[in-house]
C-alpha cells in the first residue's frame, strides 16, 4: 500500500511539471517551433499515461515529430494548438487578399504630363516679341490713283519688333482668350512713277516718306471637339483620371471679335504735302485648327512638354465694303516644367479694308517668340 503511494505520488512529481511545460509552450508561437525542433526524450510510461490524460493533442504531435523531424517553419504549424493554428491560416489569407487589390490601385499609371493637375481654371500667360514685316498693295485717293506696293514703292516691309502677347483661362475643354499686339514700319524712297496718294500728287524721283501703324485687341473662345488618342475622345464623355497617354491630339474650334485700327501717311518731301489715313475697324470671326502635345520626359528630359498649335480664322471686317480680316499661327512651346515655357513660331494677320477711297491688301507677319507660364 505504502509502495503503490509512493509510486503514485513519484508519477505526480514527475509528470506535472511535464505537462504545464509542455501546455505552455504549446501555446506560445515564439517558443512552438524551438520545442518541435528539438528530439524528443523517452518519457516514463507512467509519465505518458498521465500525460496522455491531461494533454493528448501535444502527445500526440510530439510522437510524430519525433518520426519525422520537420523544419521550424512547419514545426511552429503543427506544434500549435487547433485554435492558433486556426487563426494563423485564416489571418495570413485575407491579409494577402485585402492588401493585394489595394496595392494595385495605389500603383495606377502615373498623371501624364498632357494633363496639368491645377485649379479648376487655368491661367496660362504667353509674352512674346514679335518680328513681322509688311507686305501688300495701298490705294487711296479714288479711281485716279495708283496702286502701291507697300515694299517697293513706300519701303515699308523693313523687319520691325513689336510686342505680342495674351492671356489665356482654360476651364475644362473650354478656353478664353485676350490678345493684343502693335505694330510701327517706317520709309523713305523715291518715287518710281507719277502718283497721288490721298490728296499729295508726287512725281517720279521725288522723295516720299511712308509711315504705317497697326494696333489690335480682340477676344476669343475655344474649345476642342475631338481627342482621337485620349480615352475620353468628345467634351462630354466623362474625364479619365489617371490617364497616362505620350501624345494628345484636340481638334478645335474658335469663335472671335476683335478690333484693329489703321494709321498711314505719305509725306512728299520736295512739295512738304502730306495726306494721311486713320480708321479703327472691328471683325468677328471663326475658325479652328489642333493641338498636339508630346509628353517629352523620357526622350528630352529637360523638356517635359512640347506643344504644337496650328490655327487659321477669318471673319469680315467693318465699316468698309467687302472688307475681310484672317490671321494664321502656328506656334509651338518647350515646357521646362510644369510651369514655364519657351514659345516660339510664326504669326501672321491679314487685313484687306475698304472704305473712303482707301483700299488695303496687305499682311503683318513673321517670327513670333517668348516666354510662358502657367498658373
């Protein structure tokens, strides 16, 4: 009786601080993998009965560690008890599955550089010297008098810098534009033939000294109706965000009125008569024309942005009879940032006026570069 308590109380001894040690460690995922790495020992049968009855399931696992030793990664899995392991498998998926999409729609294409991301409007101002000569025909003074060319016989088509510049307010595919310039061409010459000019009469070989100038202001509205190589290709399709795109082509279309007004005189220094002609005259006008900008940014580098703008408009002109105005640009600018840019190109302005014995025929073009900058 004494024998079989002792031995009883000898397995209690031995077996309990086993099975605490082997629950705890069971139950910590740091510590899981280190116990299944390790060989197991050879327990005491009484040591295994008794564990046997408080806890099975680690046992068990033991046993078949011990057949097949497994790496620590696997060790940690197995050894854990069913409700660790539950949650470590049900955890590690639908972290997976939530990170994923959310992953892909932080890494969308970056915002081309077509497309500045700014205000809801944007200012974009184009200062710019101008270089343009005169050119065409004059006539004034009734049927009687001659038609003059405006380079041969006044000497007017000298290259003449003049100040050009506008200002522009983008709002969606809409944009509104303010543009002026001036102009001032000088001459001297001997007269080729005999002549009149207003109410100066000159003679061949007598000197004439021309002068003309030229100021204008007009406004203007556009707006693009075709992208063919963005995804949203007509205005009212609803934007893109997020579209990465090398190239843009917009088809546009302009509507216009501006006002432009007319200074000549003709001076015959050997009689000291002098006639002049002096008119301000308005237009409305239509027209179109197309955009290409070019994402340069990987090409270029310095360059981030090259724009090309083609465009022609016409509209008739009043008072006057018959009287038409056209101008026609092609510019182009080399964006540096997202902010400031070279612009240069050719300008060209057309005037064909006729009222009170004066008829004009003549074009105001050339060169045409500056600076711009949006904000």
């Amino acid at each position: 009786m004494h024998r079989l308590t002792l031995g009883w109380a000898f397995g209690v001894v031995v077996t309990l601080p086993l099975c605490i040690g082997s629950t705890v460690l069971a139950q910590s995922p740091a510590t899981a993998g280190v116990v299944a790495a390790k060989p197991t020992v050879a327990k005491p049968a009484a040591a295994v009965t008794a564990t046997q009855s408080v806890a099975p399931t680690t046992l068990a696992v033991k046993a078949s560690a011990t057949k097949v030793p497994a790496a620590p990664s696997s060790s940690a899995a197995t050894t854990a008890p069913p409700s660790t392991a539950t949650t470590a498998t049900s955890t590690a998926p639908s972290s997976a599955a939530t990170s994923a999409p959310s992953t892909a729609a932080t890494d969308a294409p970056t915002n081309s550089f077509l497309q500045f991301e700014g205000a809801p409007i944007e200012l974009q101002l184009n200062t710019a010297l101008w270089l343009p000569r005169l050119r065409g025909n004059v006539t004034y003074g009734g049927a009687s008098a001659p038609n003059l060319d405006l380079s041969t016989d006044l000497s007017l088509d000298a290259m003449e810098p003049s100040f050009y510049g506008d200002i522009n307010a983008t709002w969606k595919n809409w944009t509104l534009r303010v543009t002026g310039t001036s102009f001032k061409s000088t001459g001297s010459i001997g007269a080729t033939s005999n002549g009149v000019f207003g109410s100066t009469a000159f003679a061949a070989g007598q000197n004439l000294n021309s002068s003309f100038s030229y100021w204008t202001v007009g406004i203007e509205a556009e707006s693009w109706l075709w992208r063919p190589f963005s995804k949203q290709e007509l205005p009212w399709l609803a934007a893109v965000a997020n579209e990465s795109l090398p190239v843009d082509l917009r088809i546009f279309g302009q509507v216009g009125a501006r006002a432009f007004a007319i200074d000549q005189s003709l001076t015959n220094a050997a009689t000291g008569s002098s006639s002049s002609f002096s008119e301000t005259f308005g237009t409305a006008y239509a027209g179109g024309g197309f955009n290409i900008y070019f994402d340069t940014r990987e090409a270029l580098g310095f360059i981030k942005r090259f724009d090309v703008d083609v465009g022609i408009e016409a509209g008739p002109v009043w008072p006057g009879d018959g009287g038409l105005f056209m101008q026609i640009n092609a510019t182009g600018t080399a964006w540096l940032n997202n902010n400031v840019g070279v612009y240069f190109g050719y300008e060209n302005l057309r005037q064909n006026v006729n009222t009170n014995d004066y008829e004009l025929n003549s074009y105001i073009g050339g060169l045409i570069m500056g600076l711009s900058v949006k904000f």
